[in-house]
C-alpha cells in the first residue's frame, strides 16, 4: 500500500469514527398506542435507551397487549435509526458498500 492510500484510509476512518460517534448521540424516538402510550429512545447506532410507558396500558390481565406495543415502538424506532444511519454512512463513503457497515 503507497503511502497516498494509507493515508486515504486514515482519513476515512478518522472520518468513519466521527460519524459513529455523532451516531452515538443522536436520540431517535417512536411511540405505539393510542397518545403514544409506549414511547422508545434508540440512538443512531441502534441502541436502546429508554422505553417510557404510560401507566393506562399496564394492564395485567393483558400484558401480551404491553410486549406487542413496546416490541411495535423498539421495531419503528430501530427501522428509523437504521435509515439515518445509512444515509449518514452513504454519505462518507459516496455509496460505496463496506462489509460491516450498516
């Protein structure tokens, strides 16, 4: 490798740590049920860090209705952060696909 790609590659990973870190912060929100009963925070990496649920759904006699709202908002909130952080890592590598990246 010539000196001109290794600095290429220096480059786009210092470029590629940046962005996973603006990633990091990010805070991308969805909600399921009726008011947005079940509400879930993911961050761009797609981590889960919060899920606030609205005292009226905690029935239990029916906590299958509960999992399939929170399962409805992590999924929706996941689908979000995925996109974002697609078009964000598209962007860096001009559309090219990396093994590994999202």
């Amino acid at each position: 490798m010539s000196l001109g790609n290794l600095k290429q590659a220096q480059e786009l990973k210092a470029r590629l740590d940046k962005v996973q870190k603006e990633l990091a912060s990010l805070n991308i929100e969805a909600s399921a049920g009726k008011g947005g009963a079940v509400k879930v925070t993911v961050d761009g990496q797609q981590r889960l860090k919060a899920i606030e649920i609205s005292p009226e759904v905690m029935n239990p006699e029916k906590p299958q209705l509960l999992a399939e709202l929170i399962m409805k908002a992590v999924n929706e909130a996941t689908a979000k952060s995925q996109k974002v952080a697609a078009k964000q890592l598209k962007e860096l590598t001009g559309g090219l696909k990396i093994p590994g990246l999202f």
